[in-house]
C-alpha cells in the first residue's frame, strides 16, 4: 500500500494511459515498495512537478479510501474507484492503472492478479492504452475483454487509444 503523504484532493490526476508504463531498472538486489516502483516509472514520462501532484493525488485518494494499491514483485497497481473526471465507478468497477520496474515479468504480473482482485470484490476492471498490445495483455486476466478504440488529440497529435474493460 502507499503509504499516504500529505493529500491533495483537488489535484488532477494525469492521464497515464497504457496498460504497462515505461520502466526504470533497479539494482538487482534493491527492493522497491509501490510508491518507490509509481514514482520511478512516473518520472520517465512527467516533469518532477507532475510526478510530486501525482503522487499527492494518489496519497489523497487512498487515505479516502477510493484507490488501492496492490504490488506483486516490482509491479504496483493502482485500482481506482473512480473515474478519470473523478466520478465513483460503480460497485465492483475499478480502474487500473499498472506501473512497473520489469516489464519482462509484467505478463506473469497480470497472470496472477485475478485472484487478488476477486478477494478485493472486484467484479470489472477499466483500463485506457495507447497500445493494442494491451488489449492482448488484458486477456491475462481474463478472456472476457472488450476494447474500443478511439482517436484523442494530444500534443503531438492524434493518437489511437483503446478503452479496455475486463470482466472476471
């Protein structure tokens, strides 16, 4: 679990999109906790002041119960329960969003989640990717997926995005 830091509940959490987030190695015998592996592979991607609002956001929201976190190895999973615009998700529903220091050990990651999603109650499980490899990786949880793919613009343009929902 992370461990919450002083929260911040009107911060805006970024769109991280994907299933799998770029990953940072760590020395082969350090063991990271889940905030340590979030904020690594965070900083690939968002500027030091992002990763700081992020994580603040995180911290807020599972001191308020409505994000969990769950790490297996050197992979944390943040499970929402609520949406990207901050609405709850409906009983059952949460959004994840995978965050990880081996992406070569990333598909056992998935492999093993469902049972600890099951214990959590959680009966659906939302995700966004940029990647449609994702939609292939979300099959590791369960075969009963459902994609949709969409164009979102962004900075540098359009960019296909899958919407990934996965029923257990």
């Amino acid at each position: 679990m992370v461990t919450p830091a002083e929260p911040v509940l009107k911060t805006k959490m970024p769109n991280t999109g994907g299933m799998k987030m770029p990953a940072q190695k760590m020395p082969a015998k350090m063991s990271a906790n889940s905030s340590d592996i979030i904020e690594q592979t965070l900083k690939n991607q968002l500027s030091p002041q992002d990763v700081k609002g992020f994580m603040a956001s995180l911290a807020a929201l599972v001191q308020a119960k409505m994000a969990q976190v769950v790490q297996i190895g050197q992979t944390a999973f943040v499970f929402n329960k609520v949406d990207t615009q901050g609405k709850p998700l409906p009983e059952g529903t949460v959004m994840m969003l995978p965050f990880t220091m081996e992406p070569q050990e990333f598909p056992g990651r998935l492999k093993v989640l469902p049972n600890t999603l099951k214990q959590m109650g959680v009966k659906r499980v939302l995700s966004v990717s940029d990647s449609p490899k994702d939609v292939e990786l979300a099959k590791m949880i369960s075969p009963n997926v459902q994609s949709k793919q969409r164009v979102q613009q962004t900075k540098r343009g359009p960019v296909p995005m899958y919407s990934i929902q996965v029923d257990l």
